[in-house]
C-alpha cells in the first residue's frame, strides 16, 4: 500500500503481521528529501562533461537519478531518446561528454530527476522475513538554459 508521506522527514510504519505468517513490524523510516536540480546548460558547441549540482539528502543512504531526454531528429520537437544516470547522492557529479554532447545537440531537451531512499527492515523475531520501504522525490522543474 502507499502513505502519505512529507519530504525529508520520518514516517512510522506499523504492520500487525499474521499468526502462522508474516512478521509484525513497527519501525521508522527516512524518507526522499525534496530535491532542486541547478540549471543544465545545452549548449551545442560544448563538448565536455556535463556537471551536475544538486542539493544532497544523506551520501551513501541515498540515490540521485537524472534522465535527459532528447530528439535525435533534427529540429525534432518530441524526445525520442535518453541519457539515465545514477548517482550517489553528494550534490555533485558529471555525466560523460560522450553521452552528454549527444543531448547537447539533441533537440527538445527535457530533464527529469528523482531522488530514492531505500530502507530494508529485518524482522524483529529473527526470522526470513524482511520490509522493503523504497521513498520517492521527483522534480520535472530543472531549468535547462540554452545559450
């Protein structure tokens, strides 16, 4: 099921468990921080790195995830193609000039970027049975400057 949830903070999870079945949790759990991307500039005639800076949540515990879209069709106006990264979430990291001259001549730019926090939880009994709580922010307000 899903709950409801305020970026950064902590959420409480409460599962009853069954007799003859699945353990009883109870147990807090971090959860995605907002996320603000700096502005990507696409600038066609660049041909090194792209670098990335964004504002961190916990290095280590969480995963910064960016998508650049594109058109790989001159003057297209529809992405048909994209550039996925992860990263470890530390604010700052760069995407490969191979891949990111491709969207900088690309058209139709578009980015898309997610912050994920994933919480595995034990049973408190000791048995096999285990609570995966994945967290989620998205931000589709990336600015990208064209020069």
């Amino acid at each position: 099921d899903s709950m409801l949830v305020i970026p950064g903070l902590t959420a409480h999870v409460t599962i009853p468990g069954a007799s003859n079945g699945f353990s009883a949790f109870d147990f807090d759990v971090p959860t995605a921080d907002s996320l603000f991307v700096q502005p990507i500039t696409a600038d066609p005639s660049a041909t090194e790195a792209l670098p990335l800076t964004w504002n961190s949540q916990t290095p280590g515990t969480t995963q910064f995830v960016i998508q650049l879209e594109f058109s790989t069709s001159a003057g297209g106006s529809t992405p048909n193609s994209q550039i996925f990264c992860s990263f470890n979430d530390d604010g700052q990291d760069t995407v490969p000039a191979t891949l990111a001259t491709l969207w900088r001549k690309g058209g139709a730019q578009r980015v898309h970027a997610y912050r994920w926090v994933t919480t595995t939880v034990g049973s408190p009994v000791g048995d096999a049975d285990a609570v995966v709580v994945i967290s989620q922010y998205t931000t589709d307000s990336t600015h990208v400057l064209f020069p």
